[in-house]
C-alpha cells in the first residue's frame, strides 16, 4: 500500500492592521489658539450689536465646537506631559515655545466665557454658571502663573537676542487680561457686597498687570520689526497677536463698566463707565492702525509664497477681541459707527476662522501637522 506524503503548508499569519494616529509628541502648548479662535467666534458673535435669524443657534453649535475640542486638547496634552516629559520641559526651555503655555489659560478662559454668554442656552443657567466659575479659577491661577513663569525662565534659562523678538512674547502676558474681561460675567452671580466688589477690583488688577507688562513688551516687538525687517514668512500672521491685549483690554473695561452699578458705589460706578469710553477709544484706534500694517505684511508674505502654519490661528483670538471691543463701545457710545465696525470685523473673523479650521483639519488627516505613529 502507497503511502503519499504531504509536506505540511507552512501558514504566515497575516500582519496585524495598524491605525496610524498622530503622535502626542509632537503636540504642542500652540494647539490651545485653535480652541481660542473658536470660542471666540461664538462670544463675539453672540454679543454683535446686529443679530440675524439663526445666528443664535450657529453661535451654539460653535461653542459646543470649542468645548468639545478643549476636552479633547486637555486630555491628550496630559498624555504627553505623561508620556514624552523630556519633550514637555523641552518646550519650556524653548523661547520659541514656551510663551504659548498662555494659550492653555486663555482657552479655558474663552470657553467659560462662552457657556455663560451662549452655553447657557443649552446646559442652563446655574450648570453654565457652575462651569464658567470652575475654568475662569482655574484659568486665571494658570494664567497668572504663566504670566511670572515665562517672563522669569526668558531672563534666567533662555537664550534670546534682540532679533527674536517676536509678538508671540505677549502671549503669556495677555491671559491675565481675558481673565478682567470674561470675569465680570460672574460678578452678577455673586451675592451683593463685597464678594462683587472684590471679583470687580480684582479684574481692574489683573487688566492694570497685563496692559503694563505689554506696554513693556510691545516696544521690543516694533524695534525688532523696524530693526531687522520682516518677520519670516510663516511668523507673519503672529503680527495680529498684538491686537489680542488692545481689543481685549477695550473689552474688559466695557464690561468691568457694565456690572459696576451692582458692585460698586455711585460716584465709582459712574467714573468707571466713563473710563471705558476715555479708554476704549484711543486703543481702537491704535488696534485699527495695527490691523492696517500686520495686513498689509501679511499681504506680502502671501506673495511671496507663505504656506499654512498653526499661525494662522493668530488671525482669529486677536481679531475676536476687538470684535467684543467694539460692540462694547457700541454699548457705552450709542454710536452705529461702533457697530459697524464690530460687524465688520466679525466678517473678517469669520473669513478667518473658516481658513484656519479648514487647513488645519487637512493637515490633520494628511499628518503634515503631527507625524503619524503606529
């Protein structure tokens, strides 16, 4: 009887499939502006002097948009401070990137702002306001932090010469700043009296420190421009950044103004609203100046060739600000010129927006941004 053999198959599994994500490496603090810009569009649009069926509801559906992104940023920039430390103080150690840790405080700010101005209409009042109280505390601690941190590591750890001088230095100083302008919306809330009173003052303290400190800074950022030239081509947009701490300033003391009646006596209370105009006129003109010449820079490094970068989120928070800004002086003016300008500008933030969101989520599903890892 034949016997036949048959030589046994050897089977070579199939390679296990691997969904490639991006790595948490290479996320940095600067991903907080994407969450800025956001918020932004739905408080500045929210607060427009000029409301238009839908626009309510559009508002909304962006702040859910923002709150949704901030949750998903905290969590995976806590996987890399757990995860990739070294690279984390790296980025401290980095003058180039250690002033965007002021981006985490305003962010949490702009979104806490934004559930009490639009949130509220979806989660109610006292939920919002449970939520905005968390993450202006919280925010504000950072921010102040940031606001002495970053300043003090520049001095004694970084390395940094007259020509880098970049408008990206304002970004730890300006958080304080949100802070005294999204803080009067909890003034309100607190019973009548001191607890009012202090959150008050102590937004008028935090807008005196952050407009002090960019009134430092600001004269090195225009020396630099004036002294060695053009901002490379992808810094460009990083020029709008000096319209951040301008309109957010007119912004704060606009609403500091408007809640001064239940905090404070008479004669302040007036004097105070009075400042808001005094001071929020003069700014905005300046900002409209700034707004001019960072344009018309951002113009020529469009023409010679200047791609998409996370800068480009620079266009949104800034342009935000004098938004609110100028609605604000709407408020205190009656004056439609105010108006017209917050519309206007709320235009241009939109444009702004719609550009920055599209590129970044391309750059996202192409891994142009974040290098992808198994």
């Amino acid at each position: 009887m034949a016997t036949t053999l048959v030589r046994p198959r050897t089977v070579i599994p199939a390679a296990p499939r691997t969904h490639k994500v991006p790595a948490l490496r290479h996320l940095g603090p600067n991903w907080y502006a994407s969450v800025m810009g956001t918020a932004i569009v739905a408080n500045a649009g929210a607060t427009l002097p000029y409301q238009v069926p839908g626009q309510r509801a559009a508002c909304q559906i962006v702040w859910a948009l923002s709150a949704a992104a901030l949750a998903v940023l905290l969590t995976a920039r806590a996987g890399h401070w757990l995860h990739h430390r070294d690279r984390a103080r790296a980025h401290l150690l980095d003058p180039a990137v250690a002033p965007f840790y002021g981006c985490l405080a305003m962010a949490l700010l702009a979104v806490g702002g934004g559930t009490l101005i639009v949130g509220k209409d979806l989660v109610g009042e006292p939920a919002a306001v449970a939520v905005d109280a968390v993450l202006f505390t919280v925010g504000t601690a950072i921010g102040l932090l940031m606001a002495v941190v970053v300043p003090y590591l520049m001095i004694v750890r970084h390395k940094v010469e007259p020509a880098q001088a970049s408008p990206v230095w304002l970004l730890p100083l300006v958080a304080p700043m949100v802070s005294a302008a999204v803080g009067p919306l909890l003034v309100p809330h607190l019973p009548a009296g001191q607890p009012r009173e202090a959150l008050l003052l102590a937004c008028y303290a935090m807008f005196g420190l952050s407009l002090l400190a960019t009134l430092l800074m600001l004269p090195l950022v225009l020396g630099r421009l004036i002294v060695h030239g053009p901002l490379p081509l992808a810094l460009n947009p990083a020029l709008f950044l000096v319209l951040g701490p301008l309109g957010q300033s007119t912004t704060a003391v606009n609403q500091l103004a408007d809640v001064a009646p239940g905090a404070v006596e008479a004669p302040y209370a007036h004097a105070l609203g009075a400042f808001a105009v005094v001071y929020g006129v003069p700014v905005t003109g300046f900002a409209l100046l700034w707004l001019a010449l960072a344009s018309a820079m951002l113009v020529r490094a469009a023409r010679n060739g200047m791609g998409f970068a996370m800068t480009w989120w620079a266009l949104t928070f800034p342009v935000g600000t004098c938004v609110t800004g100028a609605a604000g002086l709407a408020r205190h003016t009656g004056l439609d010129a105010f108006a017209w300008l917050a519309a206007a500008l709320f235009l241009g933030l939109v444009s702004a927006w719609l550009l920055a969101a599209a590129h970044t989520l391309r750059g996202l599903f192409s891994g142009r941004l974040l290098p992808r890892t198994a």
